[in-house]
C-alpha cells in the first residue's frame, strides 16, 4: 500500500507531471501523425473506384459453374435450376465476399429488377421474383446497350467490359454467359441487375481499422516506456534547479542570507533566481535596518523611561536631602521629615529599575512558554509594586516565538504603565487560546484615563507596532476612575504565522 502512495505521489509531484506530458506528447503525436495518414489515404480512395473488370468477373465465375451444373444435362434440370435462382435472389448477392485484401466486394443484386435465366434460343428457362414468363421469349429492357450486352453474351464472350449497360439508375444490368465445359458453346445466359462496384474505402476501411488499431497498441505499449524515461530524463535537470531555489528560500527562511542559488542559466529559471537572489539581499537589509531601528528605539524608550522616572526621582530625592541638611541643626524633626522623604524616593527609584531590568530579558521565554514567563514576570512585578495580580489560563499551546514575544512585551509595557500611572489596587491578566486566534487582556482597576489624549509616555503606539508586526490588534479601553483594559490579539494565519 506504501508503494502503491508513493508511485501517485511521485506523478503529484513536478518531474511526475513532466514524464506523464513527455509520454503522453509522444504517443499523441505518433498517433496525430498515423491519424492524418490514414485521413488523407481514405480521401484518397473515397474517390477511387473498385476496377469493374474484377467486379464483372467475380459475378461471372460466381454464377456460370452453378447453372452449368443445371443446364449441361439432357434434358435440363430446369426445376432445380429455378429453386437455385430464388436462393440467389434470396441471399441477394451475386458474387462472393472477398476473403483477403485487394479482393473485390462482394456485388449486390438489385431487388427491383427480376433475375432471369435463359437459354441460346432466348427462352426463358427460369426466373425471380416472378416466374410468369417461364417458356416465353426474353426481351432485355429498353436502356442504351441493353440489346448489345445480350447479343455479347450469346455469342460467348467474356469480356466483363462488354457484359454490361448502364441503368438509369446507374445500377449495372449484366448478361453472363454460361459455357460448356470445352469454353466453346453457350449453353444459358444469367440476366440480372447489379450494384455498381462500391469505392475501394469500403472494401479496406475495416482492415485500415485493424491497422490503426494495432499500431495504436503497439505505440501504447512500446512507444509509452521511452517516452516515460525521456520525460524522467529530461526533467531531472529542471526539477534539480527548482530543488536548489527551494533550498535556497529555506535557507534565508532561517536567516542565512549567504547562501545563492547555483543556476547560471539565463532562461526564465535562471533570471528567477536572480530576482529572488536580488529579493533575499533587499530583505537581509531590510531586517538589519529594521534591528538597528528596534535597538534605537530600545534605547529612546529606556531613555525616555529614565528621564520621566528614575531623574525625577533623584532630583526629588536630592531636593529633600539639601532641606534635610540646613534644617539639621535649626529644626532636627523638619529634617527628619525631609530624609524620610527622601528614603520613600530612593525606594520609588528602586522599584522603577527594578521593572526596567526585568523588561531587559526577553531571555524569560527561552525553555519555557508565554503563559509560564508572564506568572514568573507577574510575580516579580508584583513583589516590586505591591499590586497584587492574578493570570488565568485556557486552551494552551505552543506558539512561534515571535508571537510570544510580541505579547510577552505588550503585557510588560501595560504592567509598566499600570504602576507608572493607575494606582490601581489589583489587576488580572486573560491569556486566552483558540483554533483561529490568541488574546491577551490586561485589566486594572486603577484611575484610567483618556485613550486619545495619551502622551508617549505611555507607550501605546509602541504596543500597537508590535502587534502590526505579527498581524495582529491592539485594543485599549479606559475611562476616568473607570480603570483601564488592554486586549492585544492575533489571527493565526496573518503575516505567515502558522
């Protein structure tokens, strides 16, 4: 059963279908060329004629024996003689079918028009359909020759060309003398009317059909192999070439982009590797333009979180440490005041690096899936923040990393958010798997505040960027006091993922 899968995969496949064309180009055209032979032969013969001395002559040697057989005895056999003439007339042919090729047709009789045997004497010996004339004498038929044919006949000759007339009809009426023995007396005349002789196409269409017919199987048969193996021959080359671009895609599918198609050909397969050759290097390009950009980015966005949070801390704490200093000797508890201040602002600053640090290991995800890294970086953001947070689960299962990536940092920037901004007192984070999509939600219960007034400090078009990046949404709804919710969702299938 195996075998028999893998001899339909191998015709499913490119150098399958290339040997199944060669073969089926090779036979078809073997064919095509026997067919318009064959065509311009029976043209050919459609309008030739079978030779009408044969034709005459079949008629005559069929006939002549037999009613020699009936009129050589004394006196004539002439009621045997009338019982053959029905069966003749019966049977309805006056000469016999041809056995071999090249053989004259077998000639019919014309039922309109009466068989009649007679004797030398012109009387009528025996007759069909009717036998109303028998003993009378035989007039031929008013046609031009008829008299003649007759006239031919009695006196013995056996010229086939001289024993007819032509009938209205175009129908052959024949006189066919019956002579002795010794050739040399006349002892009856068969009259009778005849077909004339049929186009040779239909004395050798059947045997031009067994022609076509067994060299089309010869061709099946023999023809078939060779062209199968030139197909599977000349195909293999084609086939290695797109064997070598394949190879080459998934070689820069992982990355590396060193590896070049070996096709110097300049045919349509070759200028295709070029332009796919010319593709991978815009895309390597482009993907180190696109990492410069992300590490530049990076970098702002620590900038930016350093500058909004940890300097403002410092400069804060610095302030209350100098208040601190000139009240120590004049007012030692102001300065207390001051230096606690001060230590609740070393421990904001803390608290800040803290979640900046864990932001910097995305290394959280190697050897272990999205749901595992969110509860360890939930964890450690709760245990710096002191906002408890709960994660729920459903319908896990393995995604490509740049996914989980994706949300991995969406739900670090939103917590970031949530302890920057929301003062909010718990938060619970949705991770929800389905056949067609995945979503993450991350819900605070903190102030919230106006989606479209939001300043970059925020980082929503951050977020949403990463989410465009593997085909998929970002959602944020808030409201004052209302708390804030943010859904980021992928559509597998968008972008390339699987």
């Amino acid at each position: 059963m195996n075998l028999l899968r893998r001899f339909f995969a191998y015709f499913r496949s490119l150098r399958g279908k290339l040997t199944l064309t060669y073969m089926f180009v090779t036979v078809a055209a073997l064919l095509a060329l026997e067919l318009l032979g064959m065509l311009g032969l029976t043209l050919l013969l459609q309008w030739t004629r079978v030779d009408k001395t044969d034709y005459i002559s079949d008629v005559r040697i069929t006939l002549s024996p037999a009613v020699r057989s009936f009129v050589e005895t004394n006196p004539p056999n002439l009621e045997e003689l009338q019982i053959w003439l029905v069966d003749i007339y019966d049977y309805g042919f006056a000469s016999q079918a041809p056995i071999g090729f090249g053989d004259s047709p077998i000639a019919p009789i014309v039922r309109e028009q009466p068989v009649v045997v007679i004797s030398p004497e012109r009387v009528i010996l025996a007759q069909t359909p009717q036998q109303d004339l028998l003993g009378r004498t035989y007039t031929p038929p008013d046609i031009i020759g008829g008299e003649d044919v007759l006239e031919t006949a009695l006196r013995g000759d056996t010229n086939p060309l001289a024993l007819y007339a032509l009938q209205p009809t175009g129908d052959y009426f024949l006189a066919v003398p019956v002579l002795s023995e010794d050739q040399n007396t006349v002892l009856a005349v068969v009259v009778l009317t005849i077909e004339p002789p049929p186009s040779i196409l239909s004395t050798v269409w059947p045997y031009f059909l067994a022609v076509l017919l067994g060299t089309g199987l010869v061709m099946l048969i023999g023809v078939t192999p060779f062209g199968a193996l030139f197909g599977f021959i000349m195909s293999r080359p084609l086939t290695k070439r797109l064997k070598n671009l394949a190879a080459a895609a998934d070689a820069w599918s992982e990355g590396r982009f060193d590896v070049r198609p070996q096709d110097r050909s300049r045919d349509e397969i070759g200028l295709l590797g070029l332009r796919l050759q010319h593709m991978a290097e815009q895309l390597q390009s482009l993907l180190q333009t696109r990492q410069e950009l992300a590490v530049l980015e990076e970098r702002n966005r620590l900038a930016r979180d350093l500058h909004d949070t940890v300097k403002q801390q410092n400069f804060a704490t610095l302030m209350q440490i100098r208040a601190a200093k000139n009240l120590a000797e004049t007012d030692p508890l102001a300065a207390r005041q001051h230096l606690e201040e001060a230590e609740k602002l070393v421990k904001a600053s803390q608290q800040e690096l803290g979640l900046l640090i864990t932001e910097l290991r995305p290394a959280a995800l190697d050897g272990q899936g999205l749901p595992a890294a969110l509860k360890a970086y939930l964890d450690s953001w709760s245990h710096h923040t002191h906002i408890p947070g709960t994660l729920t689960t459903q319908g896990e299962r393995p995604l490509p990393l740049n996914l989980e990536q994706a949300l991995y940092r969406v739900a670090q920037e939103s917590l970031a958010n949530v302890a920057r901004h929301s003062a909010a007192r718990t938060i619970t984070l949705q991770l929800l798997y389905e056949d067609s999509r995945v979503c993450l939600e991350i819900a605070d219960d903190g102030a919230g505040f106006n989606p479209e007034n939001a300043s970059s400090g925020f980082g929503l078009e951050s977020m949403r960027q990463r989410m465009i990046e593997v085909g998929g949404t970002l959602e944020v709804v808030s409201e004052v006091r209302e708390g804030t919710r943010v859904r980021a969702e992928v559509i597998m299938g968008a972008y390339g993922n699987p």
